[in-house]
C-alpha cells in the first residue's frame, strides 16, 4: 500500500471517529474501525474515477452523510 492511501484511510479514520463521538456511540474495535475506513476509501475512489473530484472531499461527504 502507497503512502498517499494510508494517509487517506487514517483521514477516513480520524473522520470516523469522530463521526461516532459526535453521534454518542461506542467505537467499534480498532481493526474493524480501520477495515471500515479502508472500505469507505476503496468506495471514494471508485466515485473519483466515474465522476472526478477530490478523494478527501469525498471521503468527508460519505462520511458526513451515511455513516
């Protein structure tokens, strides 16, 4: 794995905790909070490739939204 992906599935990380903070629930365990945000990255980039745009943006836009 590059550095670029894991810089983005810690930001994924770091975004899905906070995400769980700010609704009051428990977090998960970490290795499946991290399969999590390396899904969430995996989804990201295949929306860039079919519709372009900024992974991170992205990434805080799935987030934000669904999870």
């Amino acid at each position: 794995m590059g550095f670029i992906r894991k810089q983005e599935e810690n930001i994924a990380l770091k975004l899905l905790e906070w995400r769980y903070k700010q609704q009051q629930l428990p977090l998960p365990e970490k290795h499946v909070l991290r399969q999590h945000a390396a899904d969430i990255v995996s989804e990201a980039h295949r929306v860039a490739r079919q519709r372009g745009g900024n992974v991170v943006s992205i990434l805080k836009d799935m987030i934000s939204s669904n999870r």
